[in-house]
C-alpha cells in the first residue's frame, strides 16, 4: 500500500487557497488541477510499504505527534518544481517552516516501521495544487501567485493516508493523531 503522512489545512484556509487559484483554474494548457480533497501537506512519503508494516507505523507517527507541539502556520506564495519554468508540479507554500521537525519525526517512524523510503529531497512543505506531465512554463502563474498570503491557522493533528492512485487519485485516511498542546507558563 502506497502511504503518507500529512497534515491537512482547515477548510478556512482551503477557502483561501481555492479563492486566490480560482481565476486559474483549467486555463493553462497541460496542468492537471488537483481537487480540493486531495489537498494536503505531505510530511513523508513513505510509497509502497508492506500492509503487516501499518500496525507499528501507527502507533509509531502517534507517538511522534505526542511528542510534537501543535504548528503555528500560514499558506503563503506559490512555486513549483523543479522550477517555475520547466514545472511538473504547482503548489501554494508555507510561511516560516514550521514542520520541518514534524517531518523529520514523521520520516523517522517510516524507516523504523520498515518503510523503504526512495524520497530522500530535502524536505520542502508545500501544498501541491496542480501537476503536468510535460515541463510547462509558469512563470506567469507563479508571478501571478506569489502575492498570495493566508490567514494563519494550526496544525493540530498528524493524518497517515493510503493513496489510491489510478485516473481519480483519492486518499484515504488510515488514521490521525492529536499533537501535543501548546504548554503553558
Ligand atoms: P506532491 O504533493 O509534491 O505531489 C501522495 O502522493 C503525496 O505524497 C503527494 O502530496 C506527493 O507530493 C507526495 N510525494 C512525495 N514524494 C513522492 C513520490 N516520490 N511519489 C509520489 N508522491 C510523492
């Protein structure tokens, strides 16, 4: 089974995004618009991991969410990869970088659940909202974008997904964890 984890904006913040793509959408050739449900932060991937391997993952990514505070975060600017010019995937960033700890916790419990992880980039949070087969050039869109700034919420749980690829991609969730509260004093 092809798994991840994520974190998922609130449907506040997903307004935001989907206002600021609207004028966009279905008007550049070639770019594949993800829809709103599909729409997340991935944390890790973890691609193909055996199905006896999900028990531990679990409790692996609870304990990691247990010892994780809650994010502060905001959906900001737009890029894409490998570059705006030569782009296979459009995405709305995220100010500052909040996760990169969670995320480094969250590839953690991959590797010790077995998970033989072939993604080793450096992690980039980012919001994926479309995605070409060929390099398109979106300079234009990007630059369009970049001005796009979100109303900060928080990341308060930890979501292991199953993805179903095929012609409609769906995820399902296989679980999703409270992080810790915010101490206080
Ligand atoms: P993306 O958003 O940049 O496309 C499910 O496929 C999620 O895992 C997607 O959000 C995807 O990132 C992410 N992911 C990271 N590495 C991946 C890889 N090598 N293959 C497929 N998806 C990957």
């Amino acid at each position: 089974m092809r798994l991840f984890a994520a974190v998922v904006p609130p449907e506040e913040a997903l307004d935001e995004v989907e206002r600021a793509v609207a004028p966009y959408v279905g008007q550049v050739p070639g770019l594949r618009w993800a829809g709103r449900p599909t729409w997340h932060v991935t944390l890790a991937f973890y691609g193909e991991v055996p199905e006896r391997a999900l028990p531990d993952l679990q409790v692996r990514l609870e304990r990691a969410a247990h010892r994780h505070t809650v994010l502060d975060v905001a959906l900001a600017g737009a890029g894409a990869f490998s570059s705006a010019r030569r782009a296979r995937v459009l995405w709305a960033g995220v100010a500052g970088d909040p996760m990169t700890r969670l995320a480094d916790s969250a590839r953690a419990a991959g590797r010790r659940a077995g998970a033989v992880q072939t993604d080793e980039k450096r992690f980039h949070a980012h919001l994926t909202l479309a995605r070409a087969r060929a390099d398109v050039d979106l300079r234009e869109l990007v630059e369009s974008l970049a001005g796009f700034a979100g109303s900060p919420w928080r990341a308060e749980r930890l979501h292991l997904f199953r993805s179903h690829t095929g012609p409609q991609v769906r995820y399902e969730s296989l679980g999703d964890w409270a992080l810790a509260p915010v101490k206080q004093g």
